[in-house]
C-alpha cells in the first residue's frame, strides 16, 4: 500500500503502518458521514421524486399573494408533503426543540420556520399547477405581476389549517434552491445584549418579517445590502415605523411588502414597536473584528 506525499512522490508503509493508517482513515470518514446534515441543495423538480422516494400529490390553498378578505382565490399545487421529505432530506434531526427550517430563494430571500409547524403536516415544497397552467403568481403587495415561482415553492394547507391562514403569505417562500437548518446559537450575534423583554419580543419578530430580506450583524437574507441597524438608525422611530407597516407611504413602487395585513391594527402597531425596540437595543456587531 502507498500513500501519496506532498512532494507528489510515494512512500511503502509497513504492514502494521499501513493497518494504522487504514483505521485512521475509515474512522475519520465515519465521522465525517456520523455528521448530521444542516443544508441540502435542492436538485430539479424532474429528479427530486427520483431521488427521494416521494410521490407527487396536489393540494389545494387560498393563494394569499392575490387574495383578500373578499376575494379568496383557491389554486391546486403539485408537489411534495413537507414533513415527509424533511425526513428524506434530513432524518430525525429537523424534530429537534428549537430547530428551524430555512428556505432560501434563488435572489438570496430567506424565509425560516420554526420546525415543529410542519408536524402538522400542512405544509407542501409544490413544483406546478394541477392545471397545468403557467407556474407563477402576481404579487401586488411588492408591485410585481407574473413572478416566477419555480424551482419550488414553500405553500401551506390554508384550508384547513388556521394558523396558516393567519399568517398570510409569510412563510410562502417561492424559487426555493435551497434548504438549511438552523439553531438557536446561529444567531447569537443578532440578538440583543441586554434583559429588555421588548428588545428580545422585537428580535423574534425582526426574525420573522425583516431577516428575510436584510441582515443584521450578517444574519439573515441577502436581498439588500447593508447592516439593517446602521441602516435604520438613519430614520427617526416614526419614520421607520412607516417603512414597517406601510412603506409604500414612503416610497411609492417598492417592493418591500407591507407589514401582515392579515393582523388587527392594534397588533401591527404593536409588532413594529418591538422591531424598533430591538433594532434601537444596541449598534450593530462588528462580524469582522477577530
């Protein structure tokens, strides 16, 4: 047996050498296959029924980006039960207390959900229509018509889950490449320094409706650039509480989404006071110091 050198030569082991070696390595790639899987590349919508063992079924939702209170819009979906292939993709880790499930879109969107959600088995990575017809959604609350929604899309069973329904389109992630699992200590740096239960109420929700675009001590999406608490602290707290909850008052045309308009007013109002809160907490941490 050889092996080779960093010279480019070789070198011949002895027996109980090469024995030594041989164990050393096959327990290094054991370890290394013992290691729990955080993050799968998701392949084409053609190969991923191959490769996972899972049928293709239809579900059908209210499509939150294009329905209102008045006007709900059902759509039937193919795709792939949620639960079920986070157990293909990721085994019994995903089940972990505290564990989120992270989706992110090919425009660096990332959208994370706390794991236990999809218990319930509500939830479905969908790649068509039933219908067969064109695979895209309007999305009128960032100004934007025919949007692409493959490779996958994140959908929920709204018609029978309650919890989906009051989230609106949160948590419907569409040109999902990738998925990634995350935990509590991922995001040590983002959260705030002190006791404040306001500025820790204000992290959680920032989590949720802000970190899916922008990043705060380089965490969360990568749709815009810049630190979100140096950005912010630009605005006066009046100011930023419009962006929140109504930013085209700000800025007619962008695309920035509104704050939950599914939520009562008073809850609105409510959740953006906490954002500020926390985004007020402390300056934003300096990732790059050693």
């Amino acid at each position: 047996m050889s092996i080779s050198q960093p010279s480019g030569g070789s070198a011949t082991l002895r027996p109980s050498a090469a024995r030594a070696v041989l164990h050393t390595t096959i327990g290094a790639a054991l370890a290394v296959m013992a290691q729990p899987v955080l993050a799968v590349e998701l392949p084409p919508p053609d190969r991923l029924e191959a490769e996972t063992g899972i049928p293709a079924r239809t579900v059908e939702v209210i499509e939150p980006h294009v329905s209102s209170p008045g006007h709900q819009l059902r759509v039937s979906y193919r795709g792939f039960g949620m639960a079920e292939l986070l157990d293909r993709l990721f085994g019994e880790r995903w089940k972990v207390p505290g564990t989120e499930v992270v989706f992110y879109g090919r425009d660096g969107y990332r959208s994370g959900t706390e794991s236990g959600r999809f218990l319930s088995g509500s939830a479905w990575l969908v790649v068509g229509r039933a219908d067969g017809k064109p695979f895209k959604v309007d999305n009128p609350d960032q100004h934007e018509t025919g949007v692409p929604l493959g490779p996958y899309y994140l959908v929920w069973d709204n018609l029978h889950d309650s919890a989906a329904r009051a989230q609106g389109a949160y948590g419907w992630p569409y040109q999902v490449v990738r998925i990634d699992l995350a935990t509590p200590a991922d995001y040590a740096a983002a959260r705030p320094q002190d006791t404040d239960p306001l500025a820790a109420e204000g992290f959680d929700q920032a989590r949720k409706y802000c970190l899916t675009c922008h990043r705060v001590a380089g965490i969360g999406g990568g749709k815009f650039a810049g630190d979100l608490r140096e950005v912010s602290a630009l605005l006066s707290d009046q100011a930023l509480k419009t962006w929140i909850i109504e930013p085209q008052k700000m800025h007619a045309g962008t695309t920035m989404p509104p704050l939950n308009a599914a939520l009562p007013e008073a809850e609105r109002n409510h959740i953006a006071d906490v954002i500020i809160r926390y985004l007020r907490a402390r300056p934003a941490a300096d990732t790059t110091a050693p």
